[in-house]
C-alpha cells in the first residue's frame, strides 16, 4: 500500500516513469525524482512548465495554488506568466466556496503578475474537501535555466527562511482554536502570517541572476526531503548542520506540541540554493538587501551514499522521510 503524501522515489521509477509517451521534442528537462518542472526549447528562450495539487489545506487553497507551482517555475531560473488550474468542488458544495477559492487565484495571481488562462471546475463525487490542481508556465533565456539536478560536490547549500514554513501556516489555521488554547491568540495570529512568506520567486530569481548550479523548494516532506531530492537528482551525497537551519519560534512550538518533526513539515516558502562559495556570500548579501532571511546549512558530497545531519556536534544519517508530518494533524 502506498503512504499518504508522494508517491515514493522508488515506486516513481519502478511505475510512473516508464510510462510516459514519446520522447518529446525540443524537451531540455524532463520528469524525474527531484524535478519539479519541465523545460521545452523554443529558440533563444525555454517554456518551463509545473503542476501540483493542493491537497492539504481547505483555507487559502487558492493562494498557495498559485505560489506553490509558481515557486516550482521560479526555482527553474524562470519568471511565471501563465496559469492552468483544475477546481474540484466536493458535493453539496455551495456558490460561495467557488468564489472565495477563485477570488484567491485571482489576487495571488496579479500579485506575482501571472494570467490565468484556462483550466477546469466541476463538483466531483467522493471527495470531502476542496482540490485545486494548478499548471504554471513561465519563461527563461536557456544559458540561464537551471535545475535541482545540477547541484555540484563542494557546492554550499543555502535556505531561505527556514523550516516548515507552509506546515505552520496551515496547521495555525485548520488547528487554530486548539493552539489558541494551548498558546493565546497572539502567538497563532502570528502564525498564520507564516502564509505570506510561502513565493520563492523573487529570492529564486535573483539568486539565479548572481550564479547557481541547482535550486529547489521544499514542499511535501520538508527540508529533509528537499535534500534528498535535490542529492538524487544530482547523484550526490550532504551534509547539514542542524544548528545551522533557521526554525522559528511559532514552528518549533507547534511542532513540539504536536510531536512532529520541523525538518519534515511542508515547506512552500523556503529555498533550497546549491552554489559555489564564491557565489554563495554574494547571494546572501543581495538576500539580506531585499530583507530575506537566509543561511548557510551545509554542503553538497561526491559520496552520493552519505546523506548526514550534524547535531550537537555528533553526525548521524538524516533519513527521508516517508510522508510528510501534516498528514498526522490535518
């Protein structure tokens, strides 16, 4: 039986990635573990396309369609233009649930100057909670596309933001009575704010515009399996400094609270940047100008079997996780 959340890299290979039609034209960047988006040639520029579902938040289902599959487009090196999206609508749904999810697509996408062009709405039987499953294309010149899977051994490893970012946000929403009981309004005000923080597009882009090899927003699985994805992708090893990876306050109460683990809660939010060290003290300082918080937690090895997190100074193997930690709360 298969575990709730991604399908597993190995059952990727061993089921999805075989079956996927001819080989394709003009394709630069194909489906892969790791690979969040697609890259077709047409001239000097690349299409970059990316689908995800929304599947687990009812609140702002519509905000975090739009940025989580902008961000997959961005962290291409791309700048998102155009946006598919698919609204499932659970039975006995009423008028009212539409408008709010569409008027979300609507702002989030004239915030980061996306049209939506097309897509797809209809109440579907079975379901218990709303779907929204959404496709973004953007554009990049080719000499500036990049990809997870180009990470280099020695590359610094760099985060924005921090852990669990996205998993906070929804958590202080859909759990939002209980954690006000546990923590006051306040604290669960703040964070449900996490939900503003979920674009990666303009660090992504201006990261890539100093110099990068790979890049990659962690979502289902967290930071930890953003790493794993990032290290398959690329064929290599890593090594992570726990100290070194920012968690908030807000995060590390709700995950405490609920016995969960920051390093494995979705991540829409934060950025995964593989680079040079050369490069990496320019991209921080050029973060740090336009107020994004950003840090140094590791670097990339030749020895793709070594996938390790310092803690407290002993280095233990950091595992992927099997599902993501929202699943046990929402």
């Amino acid at each position: 039986m298969l575990p709730t959340g991604k399908v597993p890299p190995e059952k990727l290979k061993e089921i999805v990635f075989k079956h996927l039609g001819v080989q394709g034209e003009r394709v630069l960047i194909k489906s892969g573990v790791g690979v969040d988006a697609a890259a077709v040639e047409f001239g000097d520029e690349v299409l970059v396309a990316s689908t995800d579902p929304i599947t687990g938040a009812e609140k702002h289902i519509g905000f975090y369609a739009v940025n989580v599959n902008a961000n997959d487009v961005a962290t291409f090196g791309a700048k998102p233009k155009w946006f598919l999206v698919s609204v499932l609508l659970p039975e006995n749904a009423d008028e009212t649930l539409l408008e709010d999810i569409m008027a979300d697509i609507d702002k989030s996408a004239k915030e980061l100057g996306i049209a939506v062009i097309g897509g797809h709405t209809e109440v579907t039987p079975g379901l218990k909670r709303p779907i929204v499953v959404g496709t973004m294309l953007g554009e990049v010149k080719k000499e500036k596309l990049v990809h997870a899977g180009n990470a280099k051994p020695g590359d610094v490893i760099i985060l924005t933001k921090g852990a669990g970012v996205e998993g906070t946000a929804i958590i202080a929403s859909e759990r939002e009575e209980e954690l006000i009981k546990a923590f006051g309004r306040e604290f669960v005000e703040r964070a449900k704010t996490f939900l503003r923080k979920i674009s990666v597009v303009k660090e992504a882009l201006i990261a890539n515009e100093i110099g990068v090899n790979a890049m990659h927003d962690p979502t289902e699985g967290g930071i930890a399996n953003g790493l794993h994805e990032m290290a398959d992708a690329s064929g290599l090893g890593f090594k992570v400094y726990y100290e070194k990876i920012p968690i908030a306050d807000e995060t590390k109460k709700i995950c405490e609270y609920f016995n969960l683990d920051p390093l494995a809660l979705i991540s829409s939010g934060a950025l995964l940047i593989s680079t040079s060290r050369e490069n990496a003290e320019k991209i921080l300082a050029a973060l740090e100008k336009e107020g994004i918080v950003a840090s140094i937690i590791g670097e990339f090895l030749e020895d793709k079997e070594k996938r390790v997190i310092v803690k407290e100074g002993k280095e233990e193997e950091l595992k992927q996780p099997l599902s993501d930690e929202l699943w046990k709360v929402v």
